[in-house]
C-alpha cells in the first residue's frame, strides 16, 4: 500500500552534521523523497505536532527541544513516500528511547538521552497512518508535497508575505 510518511531531522540531528548520514541510512528504504524543507519550529507547532504527550512531565522540555532551544532552532521536514513508508521508516528509525533502539538503526547510533531525560533521538518518524496524515499536513501546505496523498480544495487568500526585496 502506498503511503507517506513524516520524518523531521531534529535540531541536534543538524547541529552534529548527521544530515547525510541520515539521508543515506533512509534511502535503504528504497522510498521517494516527494517533499523536504528546512523549518523554524514555532512554539504553535510544536505543541501541536507534540499534543499527545502534552501531559507528560517532559512536555515542555520537548517543545524547547524541537524548537531548537538547547541547539540549532531549525529542523529539516521530509514526506517520503512508497509502499509501507510508514513501517520501513519506523524501522530504519528505530526505538524512541536511544538507549533500546537497535545500535544500527538511526537512533541507536545518533541518539542519547541528556542528563535531564530528554531523548535527543535526531529524528522523528510517524507513528501509524493517522499520525502521519496529520503531521503531513501540520508541516507541510499542498503544494510542497509532488504526490497527491490527500484531499485538497482551492481556496482564494489574501494574505501578507515577505518577499524577496
């Protein structure tokens, strides 16, 4: 079954240059790349792509986390697309937690957990069909994703935009 899937390269995935070493580990999947760009995470963001864990006591230490207050305040949103993207992705990811994630996947070999618990895991993979339809749309407009995976409708805005000068 055809699928996407969110991966975001979090910001101490970028501040320890594990970009193309990533990238690389994700093309075993043998998926496509249909959407990719750099973000600054806004706090709006962030707590909303991290609302399910919002009563976690680590909860705000995520948000600064994937905001990029401990290191770079960016993070690099990819939608790979293919069959069973989703499951593929979250293998080569590998656990959340660092320390039982398999030591040749992504996080077993990038990830550690800092001295105050927080998972710098260097990157996020979609949970399950739902998760990904939801954060494929919280980080990404339509028009940034090559493969029409969801609904779409044409809408008229008139809005401000910064422009190049």
């Amino acid at each position: 079954m055809l699928e996407i899937t969110l991966v975001l390269i979090k910001p101490d995935g970028l501040k320890k240059s594990l970009t193309g070493n990533i990238l690389t580990r994700l093309a075993e999947t043998k998926l496509e790349i249909v959407g990719a760009k750099m973000v600054r995470v806004s706090q709006e963001r962030a707590r909303e792509h991290y609302k399910h864990l919002a009563d976690m006591p680590f909860f705000e230490d995520l948000i600064k986390y994937i905001m990029g207050a401990y290191h770079r305040e960016k993070v690099m949103a990819l939608g790979y697309w293919g069959e069973e993207a989703i499951q593929k992705v979250r293998d080569i990811s590998g656990k959340t937690n660092p320390e039982e994630a398999d030591s040749v996947s992504i996080r077993g070999a990038y990830g550690r957990i800092t001295t105050k618990g927080v998972y710098e895991n260097v990157v996020h993979a979609s949970a399950n069909k739902e998760d990904a339809e939801r954060e494929i749309k919280l980080w990404f407009d339509p028009d940034e994703i090559i493969v029409d995976m969801y609904p779409t409708a044409e809408v008229e805005e008139k809005t401000k935009k910064r422009k190049w000068a």
